[in-house]
C-alpha cells in the first residue's frame, strides 16, 4: 500500500502467520491495527518507531489465530477493540478453538464497540468503510482504504476461507465475495489475513471458486 499520506507496515504474527497490518495517518501520528493475532510487543515497537498512537484496534473477524494479540495490545496501549457483533460468540470459545490446534488458551479481549456494516471509521484525514462479508464467520468484514480493501480470511489469491467452523457457509462466503467485494473496481488491491497481497481484478478473473 503506497500514499504519501499514510505509514503502513505488514508484519505476520501468531502461529498461524496472520497478517497483522499497521496503517498511520501522518496527519496526525494516529494509527489504526487490523487483526492483531499475536506479537502485541513487537506492533507496540513499531508504532512507537513510527511515532504513532493507536486509537482504534479493528478486527476482520474473530478466530483464535487473528485475536491472539488483541488482549495485550490492548493493556499495553489502551485502544478501544472493535468487532462486529456477529463474531462475539467465537470469543466466548477462544480456549476451545486453540486446543482444537493443540495451543495454549488465549485471553479474551474486551470489545469497545461493534463494528457495523457500510460504517465509516476515522483516523487522521482517513476514512475505513466496513464491509459485512459473512461465510467464512457470521462476523467477518473487510476494510476499505484508499483503493485497497483488507479481507481477513474472506478472500485469498486463488482461494476463499474455510468454511467448516462454527458459523461458517460456503454459500454465504461465495455470496458476499462476489456481492460485497467484485463489486469494487479491479485495480482494488487485496490485502489478505495469510498469504500474498492480490486484486479484485485478478480473483474475478481466475480465483477457481468463481
């Protein structure tokens, strides 16, 4: 992701090398953590290389491997930790979806507010708008940015999530992937929760769920 008005840093965390994506307003140092799945130390490190003070910490949705962090960075700097309300059930079983990857039991953040669908969230001169893309989770929604939008595990290049765990549905993932983010121009960038950045143009194209 390339601005002259914005700081973002890309670092993978967890065990499940999440993508956890660090993006700053210059206009006024804030910044904003998208799926803070572990490593709350190390993201603290760079904000405080970047000069920059965390004001929201935003999740795609709320499985073990994307939340894992959230509780600490919380304590650590005091953000508010927004969700949308769909995905508070699968906090209430943090324990059991990390045994179920035979790892150790995760703290469980506090939710600040939820988020809602086609919201706007402010930071500095930028403005997030929440995507509601349930499927791979009852929960899961994308930020748009500036001709980039953040998928967590909704969309990948060349593959979509699971949909297998608790509230999850194939048919309701291909749905909202192709009625909430094919909608968007092509050249959109696609920054996922693993794997490599792609675009909307390109998963229309030749991503074989579609």
């Amino acid at each position: 992701m390339k601005s002259p008005d914005i700081i973002f840093e890309t670092l993978e965390v967890g065990p499940l090398a999440v993508n956890c994506y660090i993006i700053g307003s210059k206009a006024d140092n804030t910044a904003v953590v998208i799926d803070a799945g572990g490593s709350a130390e190390e993201i603290v490190k760079i904000l405080k290389k970047r000069n920059l003070t965390l004001k929201y910490i935003i999740n795609t949705h709320a499985h073990f491997d994307h939340v894992g962090g959230v509780s600490e960075l919380q304590d650590l700097t005091g953000a508010p930790f927004l969700l949308h309300k769909e995905d508070v059930p699968l906090l209430d079983f943090l324990d059991e979806q990390s045994r179920f990857f035979g790892l150790p039991p995760i703290p469980k953040p506090k939710i600040s507010k939820y988020l809602i669908d086609n919201e706007e969230i402010h930071f500095g001169n930028e403005i997030i708008r929440i995507i509601h893309t349930p499927g791979h989770s009852p929960g899961c929604v994308c930020f748009l940015l500036n001709g980039v939008v953040f998928v967590g595990d909704t969309l990948f290049a060349g593959s979509i999530g699971r949909t297998d765990l608790y509230g999850g549905s194939h048919d309701t993932l291909i749905h909202s992937v192709k009625t909430r983010l094919f909608t968007l121009e092509d050249k959109v960038l696609v920054y996922p929760g693993h794997g490599p950045v792609t675009t909307i143009g390109e998963e229309k194209k030749h991503n074989p769920f579609f």
